[in-house]
C-alpha cells in the first residue's frame, strides 16, 4: 500500500481503505482460484494496483465515462482504475468464468459500486458502447484494435486524451506497433515510477 502512497495521495478515506483492502483480498483467492501469479502475490501493490494506475498517471477520465478493461483477469487494471475514479463506469471483460467470480468477489467486498463484470469475450458485446478500452498485456495491439474499435465512440471523455484505446504493454514495441499500423502515442511507465520492475514497461495509446 506504501508503494501507491508515494505516488498517489489525494484519496479520500474510502478510496484508501479499497486499496488497502486488495492484498488480504486477493491472497485469500489466490489460494483459491490462481488469478497472479504465486511468485508475484507478496508484490501485489508494486506489479498489479501501482502498475495499473499506471494509467491513471496519464488520463484523468471524465466523470460518467465508460470504460471497458478487455480480458481483465483477476481484475487489472481495471479494480485499481474503478477505485481511483469513482464517478466512471467500468465494464470488466474475461473469457474465463473463474476469473470474473474473483473480480466480483473482490468488487462486492470493498463495496465497488462503479464495475460490471462478464464472462464474456470482447467481441461479444453486443449493443454496447465505450469512450476508451484499458488493456493489460491480452493480446497484440492490432488485434486488440479490431476486437474493440467497432465498440469506442467518437468524442473526448477525458481532459487529455481523445476517446480510445489505453494498453499496458511491455517489452520492445516497435514491430507490433509497425505492424498494427495504427496512430500510436507511448509513454514509458519507468519516467512514471521508478522501481525497477516498471523498467520496459509502457502505456500505448490508440485514439478512435
């Protein structure tokens, strides 16, 4: 919890007893369903809340925004972004029912009020409409762009960024994002934070 702290301040009592609710939370299903990996748990806040807020850091979504988190998995980044931004509305998206049964749980425990979670895949959203997509390391970004792009409206629901797609990715980019062939904007999360961890690690995004 120190490690969001040093970065983020500004919550209110409620925001901060969410977030320091998510370790015990998460370890607990952990045990039960492996939703993070078991090496990676101990360092819940670092490599999963902090990562996730990641984009945070970059785009202040305006209040009544929608925003869908694609293959979401245990629930990042798409719990610490519905924390950080209570007055947003986030429909979480996983292919894998046992995954969105610990995204519920969780939701449900801290008392989230802002999150839908389905089992579903993506491109099965049918009759559903988005001001930005969140993604963190599902898939490559060309097939992440057609899996969502028919959902984004046009339009700019935040103060910085037009309506998009919003990637946490890592690695060397170059090739992927060549062959995406998409308008791309990066930032490096390690000008961001500076643990290690966020070495190589960035934030790509793709407006509609």
């Amino acid at each position: 919890m120190d490690v969001i702290q040093k970065y983020f301040s500004d919550f209110t009592d409620k925001q901060t007893e969410q977030f320091a609710a998510l370790g015990d939370l998460y370890k607990e299903w952990n045990e039960m369903i492996n939703v993070i990996s078991r090496k990676d748990i101990d360092a819940l806040y670092e490599k999963h809340v902090l990562h996730s807020l990641a984009i945070a850091a970059i785009v202040n979504f305006n209040n009544g925004a929608k925003v869908v988190d694609i293959g979401t998995g245990g629930g990042f980044p798409g719990i610490p972004l519905a924390i950080f931004f209570p007055e947003v509305e986030f429909l979480l998206v996983d292919s894998i029912g046992k995954k969105i049964k610990v995204v519920n749980a969780v939701k449900d425990a801290i008392g989230l009020k802002n999150v839908t979670a389905v089992h579903s895949r993506v491109e099965e959203l049918k009759g559903k409409s988005f001001d930005f997509a969140v993604t963190r390391a599902v898939a490559p970004l060309a097939k992440l762009w057609g899996w969502i792009n028919p959902y984004l409206k046009e339009g700019q629901n935040s103060e910085e960024l037009a309506n998009g797609l919003i990637c946490l990715k890592g690695g060397n980019l170059e090739n992927e994002i060549k062959e995406s062939k998409l308008k791309v904007q990066a930032w490096a999360v390690s000008d961001i934070f500076e643990e290690s961890f966020f070495e190589e690690k960035y934030v790509v995004y793709t407006p509609k």
